[in-house]
C-alpha cells in the first residue's frame, strides 16, 4: 500500500466528495480601528503585526489577538 502523498489531489467536478471551501482572506486592521470581540467585548486596535497578531485596548486589559481573527470584528 503506497503512503499518502502531501500534494493536493484533482477533484472531479461529477465526484460527491467535494473540495473544502478555500479559507477566506485575514480581515485587515488598522491602527485605531473599533473593533468587537465575542469574548472581551468593544477595543480599540493599539498594534498590527502583519497577517500574525493585533494588539487590542478593552479598556479593562490588553489582549494580543492572533490569527486567524475569527471572533474579531471590525465595526
């Protein structure tokens, strides 16, 4: 029996095992964007480090979000 390979196979477009979805693109912040979060409620964005982290003010604390920014909205 041959081991998986790691390159990505052809999907048919007939075959009932569709692809995943392709993951959609990182939300873009910037500096002094208001933002909300499920967990820490409404900040304000002190710091980006691009595509990896945002360093956002919630007033009570400072929370370094990472990504992917799944429970960080912009407003």
């Amino acid at each position: 029996m041959k081991p998986a390979s790691g390159a990505s196979r052809r999907h048919l477009p007939t075959s009932p095992f569709k692809p995943p979805p392709p993951a959609p693109p990182l939300e873009k912040f910037s500096v002094n964007d208001q933002v909300t979060h499920d967990r820490y409620g409404l900040g304000v964005v002190l710091e980006v480090e691009d595509g990896v982290a945002v360093l956002v003010d919630f007033r009570s604390q400072q929370e370094r979000i990472t990504a992917p920014f799944k429970k960080l909205h912009k407003l």
